[in-house]
C-alpha cells in the first residue's frame, strides 16, 4: 500500500498563506507531519500559482526535502514546472501526478518519466475528455499501459487513476470506478492503481465517511495506492485494517504497530 499526503496544495488556503509569506515553518511542519502519519510519499502542488509556478515548486520543494527524506509527488500540469521539481527532487524514486493518453500531454510527459526514472499517475482520461463509463474507462487503460511500456516504462512504476466522479452527480460514479479498478487488477497485474479518494463525495454532507467506505470499497477490488489525508486518523487506521483483513499484512505486523501507536484510541 502506498498513500501520497495531499496537503501542500496552494489550492488550501492555509498552505497558500504560508507560500505567499514564505513561511518555511509551516510548510515544514505539514510535512513532518504527513510522513509521522504514515505517508509514503509527499505531494507538492502550487497549480493556483499560475504566474510563478516554477519558482514555487522550486521553494517548496527545497523547502519540504529540508525535513523529510520520503520521496516527493510532483504534481502539475505545468511542464516547466514539472521539469523543475524533478530536478531538484533528491529523495528516493520521485512521482510524476500527471500523465494522460492525451495526445500532447503524453507527448510532454513522457521523457521527463524516462529521463527520471519516476513513478508516473495515469490518469484514465483522453482527447475525447473525460471517461463516463466503466468501459470508456478500460479503452483508456489498454492505450496507457500498451503506450508506456512500449516506451520503457516498468509496469510497476504505473500507477493507473480511474478518474473518480462525485457521486452527487451520478449513481453509478462509483460503481465505474469499482468495475475499472477490477478490471485493471484482473487484466494488468503488474501495474497499480491509485485515486483521490474526496472526490467521490464532493458537494455532499459528511464527506469523511463516505470517503473512508470507498477506500475500504476500492481497496478490496485491487487498488493499491491512495491520495490522501494522512492526518484523518480514522483513515489512516482503515487502511491498516483493511490491509491485515485482505491479507496483505503478514502477521498484522503494521496493524499491531498501529494499535501500539494509539492510532485506534
């Protein structure tokens, strides 16, 4: 299993804040506290920075690999930006948050995966915009996973996005994710599959809850990859949960140091 910490997004108005005052100590901190809580891996994102994008992504990465030794998440749709927190990232085998079969975007992408060596987010998306059905879904993944490995990307370096859509709009958002993610685990075993899980309970109340059920939901039909909140506690627990109850968790040793820790209490 492996969770990607989604805080520092300038889209959240406190880590924007600290980036527009420079406040290292903040930044510092959230980071800290991700990995403390169980994050794999740290996403940066400063995509509302739109007019210094790259200089940014340059201070927050610096920044973040100051106090934490995790690999980072790059994530932008910004090639320049992109370009420039992968050559800084230092820590591990960095991750790339975005590819797309999307003709240009594949295109822009792609050599930075090779020339780094990084671990890339697929997201199920192509030309035509974004998949409605579980089958537009598979088309996509079939190209994904042909397109990258052709070009030498290990299939255990892809980490395949089916693209969850609230379930506000549509009954069956869910579900097309469940039915890809299967597909994907069924078909392409040596690739993963990841996802933000908030998305499935935008514009509803109690939204914690229903992200946490479609964790466990995707978790138990192959998705092994999260882009989350590593500090909702009761989150973080689920996963160890689930994990020792699917039997990925050999003598619930990670759900025994869980416990131990007082994640539970």
């Amino acid at each position: 299993m492996l969770i990607v910490g989604e805080l520092i997004n300038t889209s959240r108005q406190l880590v924007k804040a600290a980036v527009e005052a420079q406040d290292a100590a903040y930044v510092k901190q959230l980071a800290n506290n991700e990995v403390e809580a169980g994050a794999n891996y740290v996403d940066i994102n400063c995509g509302t920075k739109v007019h210094n994008e790259p200089e940014t992504m340059q201070w927050l990465v610096e920044t973040v690999q100051s106090v934490v030794s995790v690999p980072l998440c790059i994530d932008t749709p910004n090639p320049k930006a992109m370009d420039v927190g992968l050559a800084l990232a230092k820590n591990g085998q960095p991750m790339i948050n975005s590819i797309t079969a999307e003709k240009e975007r594949f295109q822009a992408i792609l050599p930075m995966v090779l020339k780094h060596k990084a671990k890339v987010v697929a997201l199920c998306m192509d030309d035509s915009g974004m998949p409605e059905t579980a089958d537009d879904r598979k088309g996509i993944v079939r190209r994904l996973v042909g397109d990258l490995t052709a070009k030498g990307v290990p299939e255990d370096d892809i980490y395949l996005d089916p693209l969850v859509k609230p379930v506000s709009t549509s009954n069956e958002a869910g579900l097309e994710v469940l039915e890809t993610v299967s597909f994907i685990h069924d078909k392409f075993p040596g690739v993963h599959t990841i996802c933000g899980l908030s998305n499935i309970s935008f514009g509803l109340p109690n939204r914690q809850v229903l992200n946490r059920l479609f964790m466990v939901q995707t978790m138990t039909v192959g998705m092994d990859a999260y882009i989350l909140d590593p500090l909702d506690k009761v989150i973080m627990g689920f996963v160890y949960a689930s994990q020792a109850l699917l039997g990925k968790d050999p003598f619930c040793g990670q759900y025994l140091v869980a416990h131990r820790n007082g994640l539970y209490e």
